[in-house]
C-alpha cells in the first residue's frame, strides 16, 4: 500500500516526534511535516508530478485536512482516501470517523502493511462548497463566535500561562467565560433568513424520518427569524463528540442545515441534550438540502471548518461535486 503521511507541525499535537513514529511505524510510506499552506500545495504539486499515493494520512485538525482537499481541488487532481489523524483540538471530522488515537493509527497502518494489504475500508462523505473552498461543516453563531473567543483568549493570554487555555479546556473557558455571557447580556438577537437554493427541501420528523417539506422548492424561504446556531454539515461532529448535526449522514449528496434558535438561557440548560444530538429538541429547525444561502441582519462571524473565515451577512453552502472516501477506522478496529 503506497501511503502518504502529512503531519501539519502547527496543530496541538503535530510535532516532529510524531514525524520520527510514522517514519518508523511505516518506513516504506512517504512522511511530510509541513509547516504552512505552502507546504501543503508543494506536497500536493510533487504528487501530481510522481505517482498518486494509494491512501493520505492527514496529521492535523479540521484544517489540515480542508487545507488538502482545497489544494487537490485546486490543481485538478483526484482525491485519494484520506485518513483522519487527530493530531489537532476539536478533530471533529476525525472523532466523526472513530479514528484512534494519533499512535493506534500508527499501530493500525503497521499492521495492515505488514500482512501486505492494498486497501482499507473507506465511507464516502459529501462535502460544501463554502466561498471556493470545500469542507464537511460551516456555519455561524455561537460556534463561530466561540472559536474567536477561543483564539482571542489564548493570544491573551501569557505564553507561561497558554497551555490552561488550550484544547477542550480552553474551548469551554471561553464558552462559560465569554460567548454564553455577551449573548446573556445582549438586548437583541441576531436574525438570519435561510433560504433553499437546490433541490426540493426535505424535513426530520420527530421519529427522526425524513420527510417532504411543503413550500420547500428553489427560491423558497425555509426559515426566518432568531438564531444561535446556524450551519451545515455532512459530518455530525463539531468537534469534543458535539453531536451538532445528527442527520449529516441521513442522505447521501444532502448537508444537515440546522437552525438552532432558542436563547442562550434555554441552550445553557439543554447542553448536555444539545451535545448528544437529542431529537426532537424544541427551537430546532432542521433540513437535508443540496443548496442554500444564509441572510443574516448584521456582520456575524462564520467559520468553515473550525476556521473563521471573517463577517458577513450571507453566506452560500452547496454540496460540492467531488465526494472523498475516510478511511472508516471502525471496521479496521474490528
């Protein structure tokens, strides 16, 4: 199996000593720490120029990952299965795929080298087109604004003191300590109106089914009004086994656009529900579409797989044309 190892050095748990492992574990695979965006397109450049890898293992976060689908995109070149190293913070995409830890992917591959086999399992995920890039979960609100608390806190923070505002600790300091208190104490509440783009909207029922939405054709108005949350995603996971998007996965070639619209008081309360992805939960607005575009009253934070990207006001998703196969570590676990 001709393997790719891609270790981003800027992600929380990316280092050179996980470089050295990966050297050892596979030593007939070609390991590549980068550093920045443009180390990643010159790896994806000198692999359109030489033989395609068989598979990718990418060592990194949400971004890592994203950052290399962009750069294949961009170059034309075919996505090869992709394995998901959770080497970064969140790791949504990488828990959403039950992957191991960074040295049980190490121990998993070695395994399946040694015994000499040419494949490992995948399963197809569909991903948006957000603003030309391609990821498997986007949105705004109180995720977006929680990750820029999240970096604003800890570029505040001493260096001697970082390492306590970092990782899963960090994220839910900012939460408690930030993001849920400015939007306790906020006179007004941002609106979005949600609006279908693509093909007719489908609808969960609260057994869960799924279901045809009436007055859900092109052009029609699927929601309006307060949110605190509002995303897609192909992928259940936001990251720390958030379960955001629970009928990510229902449909082939279909995001879960979901609209959460209760107070910051009612989300507090329900978090532990929020987290398992209970359904039905009151003020959920959720739809399996193929296209849609987000109006919002004001500037609002957007973020585009863990990354925010800026303000706006409207924002599209549509589901992308290329589909990427994950390696499905639940089945190599068996």
């Amino acid at each position: 199996m001709d393997i790719a190892v891609v270790v981003n050095l800027n992600a929380k748990n990316g280092s050179e000593r996980f470089a050295s492992r990966a050297r050892v574990a596979l030593p007939r695979s070609r390991v590549v720490a980068t550093r920045t965006l443009e180390d990643l397109h010159r790896f994806v450049d000198e692999s359109k120029n030489r033989d395609a890898p068989g598979l990718v293992l990418s060592g990194g976060g949400d971004g890592t990952a994203i950052g290399l689908l962009d750069a294949m995109r961009a170059r034309d070149v075919a996505f090869p299965p992709l394995g998901l190293v959770p080497l970064g913070t969140g790791n949504a995409w990488a828990i959403g795929t039950k992957a191991p830890s960074p040295r049980g992917v190490l121990e998993v591959m070695s395994r399946l080298t040694a015994r000499g086999e040419k494949t490992v399992p995948t399963t197809d995920f569909s991903l948006i087109e957000v603003e030309g890039r391609v990821t498997p979960f986007a949105g705004a609100g109180w995720d977006a604004e929680l990750l820029h608390d999240y970096r604003e806190q800890r570029a505040a923070t001493p260096e001697r003191f970082r390492r306590f505002v970092e990782g899963g600790g960090g994220y839910f300091f900012s939460l408690f300590g930030r993001t849920i208190p400015r939007n306790l104490r906020a006179h007004t509440r941002p609106q979005v109106r949600v609006t279908n783009l693509g093909a007719p909207a489908l609808g969960v029922d609260a057994a869960g089914k799924v279901i045809e939405l009436p007055h859900g054709g092109p052009g029609e108005v699927l929601y309006e009004g307060p949110y605190g949350v509002a995303g897609a995603g192909t992928t259940k996971e936001l990251g720390f086994g958030f379960q955001a998007l629970h009928f990510a996965r229902t449909m082939p070639g279909r995001m879960h656009v979901r609209v959460y619209a209760a107070t910051a008081a009612e989300a507090t309360r329900r978090l532990p529900d929020l987290w398992r992805g209970v359904h039905p939960i009151p003020h959920s607005h959720d739809y399996l579409l193929t296209a849609c575009r987000m109006d919002f009253d004001r500037e609002v934070p957007v973020e585009v797989g863990g990354d925010v990207i800026g303000l706006r006001k409207s924002v599209e998703y549509r589901i992308a044309k290329q589909v990427v196969s994950i390696v499905d570590w639940a089945k190599l676990k068996r």
